[in-house]
C-alpha cells in the first residue's frame, strides 16, 4: 500500500477480509476472487498491483460496489 487504507475481501462470498494500510503487503492467490474496499474516504487510496503472468491483466474485472 502506498497511500490510505484498504480492505480486501476474498472467497466466493467474501467471507475473509484482511485490512491493510501504508506499507502493507497483501498476497492473493490466483482465481480467488476478491474486491478492495477503500476504508480511507473521503481520501482516495493507492497501492501497486503485480500479476505473474502479463495475460492475467486482460481477465482482472473490476468490481465497483453499489453506492
């Protein structure tokens, strides 16, 4: 995490959620879904994302929650 503070949820029903702040590390699996949840807002939140494979990139789908 770069900037802010973000919950991610995983599991086929979000069941597990895990908190991270600046200068937190999170590890996800592959095909595990998972949906961040910005815990900083007004202020926006930053983080680097890295994928093992450059493909996976065209099959991330953004999930935005309903307001």
């Amino acid at each position: 995490m770069l900037k802010g503070k973000v919950a991610t949820r995983s599991g086929e029903a979000s069941e597990k959620s895990v908190v991270n702040e600046v200068g937190g590390f999170l590890f996800v699996p592959p095909n595990l879904p998972q949906q961040a949840v910005n815990l900083s807002q007004p202020e926006t939140a930053g983080a680097i994302a890295a994928h093992n494979d450059f493909s996976e990139s065209e099959t991330v789908v953004r999930q935005v929650p309903e307001a």
